[in-house]
C-alpha cells in the first residue's frame, strides 16, 4: 500500500452512509462478487456499475455508521474505490479500513467542495486534498501513524503474517 | 480515570492512560457470530494459525441465520461447526440458544472491568455489566484469536447524569432514542459514554443493557454502567463473583449532560435515522404493516412482559403482522412459564425462534416495497429488513405493542386512541 499522493474521479454522498447500503444484509454472506454489486446501489443505483478503478468516495459525516461488517469497506475495495474521503467516519469503519488496507482520509468541508465526477487529488500523508476543477484546497486529518503503518503494511493480516515470519 | 481508561489501563499493563494515547491491550474475552464466524476462522487458516489464544475466552453463536433459512446459510454453519472443533473452542452456542449480546450476560460470560471486542457493532451491550465491550471487523478478530492483542486509541468519555425516575410506561428504550435524538448519532463518536446519577442507578439490568446496546447509535465505542448493587446481584444469580466497579471520582471527562427522566414520554425514531426521534404524539395515526418486539435491544423477558401487559385482551390489528422473538431460549423459557408469550399467542403475535429474527434483513419478517414497520430493534436504516422503499420506526415494546392493537402508531398511554 502506497503512501504516495494520489487523484481519481470523484463520486459524491450524504451523511449517515451506513454500512446497511455499503452491504445489505440480506447478501451478507454471499461471495465478494455478489456483494459488491449491492454496494450503495440503494443511494445511487449507477454507482455498482459505473464505478471505476481509482475512483474515490467523497461523503459527509459519519460515513459507515451502522454495523461491524467489514464488508463495507471490503466491497468498496473490491469495487477498485481508492479512498474513501469523508467529514467524519464512524468508528468501526474506520477500523476496519484500516485493517483491510483502504486507504481513508477525514476533511472538514469535503461534502460541500466537491460535486460528482469531479477530479479530486490528495495526499494522505499530509491530509491535503484538491477539487481539480475547482481548485479548491482543503487540509484533511491524516491518520495518525500508528494506523497508516497498517494500512501501509496491507492490513492487520499482513501485520499478523509479518508478525509471525519475524 | 473513567472506566474506559481504568479498563485499558489494566489490558495493557500501565498504571495510568489518558484519552488519546494509543495502547496495544490483552482482551479478555472475544465474540463472533454466524455472519462472520466462517470470514474469521478462514483467515486463522489462511494464516497459518491452528490455535486461537485462549479457547476458554471464545465465544462463537449461530443467532443471525437461525434456523438456517438457505442453503448457504447451512453451509456456513456447518463450516462454522467445524472450525468450532478444530479449534477446540469452550464455548459454542449453536442455533436456538440466542442471540450473542443476551448469552454473555445470562451465561455469565460478562465481568465488570473486562475487555470484550466481538464482531457485531452491539457489542457496547456489555457495558451494562461495567465492562468495556466494542465492535470490530472479521480480521482484527482473526488478529486478536491469533494473538490476544489488540490496538486501541484510549477513547474521551462523555458522562451522562440522569435524575428523577421515569413514569411508566416510558422506558429506557425512550431514554436512549431521546439521547440519540437530542445529540445526534455521531455524538460519541471514538468516544466512550457513561450513564450515571441517581436515576441511572434505578435502572434494572434488563434496561441497562437496552441502553449500552444503543450507545454505539449514538456512535460509542463504549457505553458504560458502574457495576452497582443491581449489577453484582444480577451477576451473581448467573455464577460471577465480581467486585463493585466504576469510574474514579476525578475522573476527566470531556463533556458532562444531564437529564431529568422524570420530563420524559414515549420516543419514537423515524425513517430512516436512529437520530430522527419524536415524541409518540409527532407519529402517532402513522398506519403500520409490521410490528416487531424483539432483538437484543429489547427481547428479553421484561420487554415480552411489557408488551404482553399491553396485549392481554387485545387483539392485534387485522392490517398488521405482530412478530415476536425472543432474545434467548432462556428468555423463552421464562416467558412460557409468565405467561407472557401465551398472552402474545392470544393477542395474535406470530412467535418467532430465539434469535435475531428480522432486525438486521436476514431473513424471517422482511419488508415490501412501501411497508412499515415499528419496531423495539436498534436500527432503522434504509434496506435494513428488506426493501429500500420500506420504512422503518424504532420504539419501546410498551409503545410497539399499542401501536400492533391500534394498527398504526399509538401512545402506549392511551392504546385504544388510534384513528
């Protein structure tokens, strides 16, 4: 996982995006391929299809409140969503983007700076983002370094594999 | 310190922590349940891992999919099955026991001052016991049965102080949806909550474990009560020894609230946020399809009790579905021999087995497109139970019930007043 600035296409949500839309129950424990086809379609039934590799999710606050399932933040990487970039996350989420190595970033402003299929930049080192279009420049919080350690190793199970080999 | 810093405090072998720091800390006891059992134990394989760190401080329930409702579902317990005896895990509850946030406390497996993660975001539940309990994904508890470990940012605590008692039949479901609705549903977030004054002590276990299962609503990473008298006696009918176990008195904390129970009615949460609360009277006349008491917020013997009280000598509306599942065979036990569920048969309630039961759309009570449901569960997401064109209202049991009678939301002060 690389810690290197990166840009991609912008999809925009609300607030309050919870992981019952990122993963319905009802497919809870369908393979990956199933599950990512429901991922959000309740809010923006494109999203599923159109989305591409390196796009990123821009959304408001407490994004992926709701339950523990990491397959919220599992179908949004398999989707090829690059970061998640939010005014705030919900707890569990958070965690467990971190576990399975999706990179997130926190950004007061984020909602309103940015409107779908804009072009967004940022860097989660630093926490800066950048609307392309707009040129507008917002200072997100970048994850503290304990928690971008694991996402820079790959998630807590290469930390785990890691830990074992050494 | 709070009881979030004297619990992490001690899993991680300092004398003292403050909220902030990061700590890597031993757990004392893990959950999973039947959705991502079979997503953890196939990441110890992949690993490598052939024994977990303490089978005794394993806890694995089949309560999601209960019975199993597809082929799938069955196939995923009897994987589930197996890894449970490859593993040489104590303490498996299969389906039909109930569901894992009323197990740990009825079966003893909750103690004052533990530090308890599960894969299920209710886990905060057991903070109605004192201890700290929270959600994770599948592979941090892949991590932690791997190693016992796990990284925790010590958490700010936000102190609740409640006074005044509540006047019946206003309940502790009413008191965390007037919370939820008051400060929102990311109140608390990467914090922890303690609920605490001379009304929090009047509280049973029953309703404290109500309100620690809704802190993560209001986003808590944990919810606490002090283990009071209440609580040691609760404990020690299920076999616990426990010491007393609480805050310290200068403990710091980040915000302090109060409410005055006595102020408060019946709350209800509306489509499709846990934080879109009015009182009863804003909804009431809101014609239901569905009518659900249950869960592990609310499907414990007191809440069946509530409801029953409302029902005997009612009938449920014609136009509504009245499902009813209790939380744990136990409670099902206890609720043949009360008479309650009898009284909820009477009233025309279709009894479900002790599990999860609709709440999270798995199976068993999902919604059409246009449906409502009022509910005793602890979300009310769009998708949840079933359709995304469904709509979802959260409520006490007492408030549930009246609303089953009167066929669409009713004051549960005055049941017989609908439309």
């Amino acid at each position: 996982m690389s810690e290197a600035p990166l840009r991609g296409r912008v999809w925009c949500f609300g607030d309050d995006v919870s992981t019952d839309v990122l993963s319905p129950g009802e497919y809870a424990i369908d393979p990956v391929e199933v599950r990512k086809a429901h991922c959000l379609e309740s809010l923006d039934p494109s999203f599923p299809i159109d989305v591409r590799p390196g796009d990123v999710v821009v959304a408001g606050r407490n994004f992926g409140c709701g339950s523990s399932r990491e397959t919220a933040p599992e179908n949004l990487q398999a989707l090829g969503v690059a970061c998640v970039v939010a005014e705030s996350f919900a707890r569990i989420f958070l965690r467990n983007a971190v576990a399975i190595g999706l990179p997130v970033l926190a950004c007061g402003g984020v909602a309103e700076a940015f409107a779908g299929g804009d072009e967004i930049e940022l860097d989660p080192v630093s926490g800066r983002v950048r609307n392309l279009r707009t040129g507008a420049g917002l200072a997100g919080e970048p994850l503290p370094a304990e928690m971008r350690e694991i996402l820079a190793a790959g998630g807590i199970l290469a930390v785990l594999r890691a830990g074992r080999r050494g | 310190m709070t009881m979030a810093e004297k619990i992490l405090a001690r899993a991680s072998g300092r004398d003292g922590v403050k909220a902030g720091e990061f700590v890597v800390a031993e757990v004392d006891l893990a959950l999973t349940h039947d959705i991502f059992a079979a997503a953890v134990f196939g990441h110890l394989v992949a690993a490598g891992i052939e024994r977990v760190f303490d089978p005794e401080r394993v806890v694995v329930v089949l309560d999601h999919l209960v019975p199993a409702p597809t082929e799938a579902a069955a196939a995923a317990h009897r994987t589930i099955r197996e890894h449970v005896e490859r593993f040489g895990i104590r303490h498996f509850y299969d389906a039909g026991h109930g569901i894992c946030h009323q197990l740990l406390p009825e079966q003893g497996h909750v103690r004052p001052g533990a530090l308890i993660v599960g894969t299920d975001s209710h886990t905060t539940t057991h903070g109605a016991l004192a201890a700290a309990g929270t959600g994770i994904g599948t592979s941090e508890l892949a991590y932690v049965l791997a190693t016992g470990k796990l990284w925790f940012r010590v958490p700010a605590t936000i102190r609740f102080d409640l006074s005044g008692a509540l006047r019946p039949p206003v309940t502790w479901k009413d008191v965390i949806l007037a919370l939820a609705g008051r400060f929102g549903a990311d109140a608390a977030q990467y914090r922890a909550v303690e609920f605490g004054g001379p009304g929090a002590a009047g509280a049973d276990v029953s309703s404290r474990l109500t309100v620690c299962n809704m802190a993560v609503e209001i986003g808590a990473k944990f919810g606490f009560f002090a283990a009071d008298e209440t609580a040691l006696a609760y404990l020690a009918e299920r076999g616990v020894e426990a010491e007393p176990f609480g805050p310290d008195p200068d403990a710091a904390y980040e915000a302090l609230h109060e409410l005055d129970l006595s102020l408060l009615e019946p709350q209800v949460a509306l489509p499709h946020a846990v934080d879109r609360v009015e009182p009863v009277g804003a909804v009431a006349g809101t014609r239901i399809d569905q009518a659900f008491i249950g869960s592990c917020t609310n499907g414990r013997l007191e809440d069946l009790e509530a409801a029953a009280a409302v029902l005997r000598g009612r009938r449920v509306h014609a136009g509504v579905r009245l499902l009813v599942a209790p939380a744990s065979r136990e409670v099902f036990q206890a609720a043949t021999r009360s008479g309650a569920l009898q009284a909820l048969a009477d009233a025309g309630a279709l009894v479900l087995p002790p599990g999860c039961g609709p709440c999270f759309g798995g199976h068993g009570g999902l919604l059409a497109p246009g449906e409502r449901c009022i509910g005793t569960h602890n979300r009310n997401f769009v998708g949840r139970m079933g359709s995304a064109r469904a709509e979802i209202f959260l409520a006490s049991p007492a408030t549930v019930a009246a609303s089953a009678v009167a066929g669409c939301i009713a004051d549960p002060r005055a049941p017989e007043a609908g439309p």
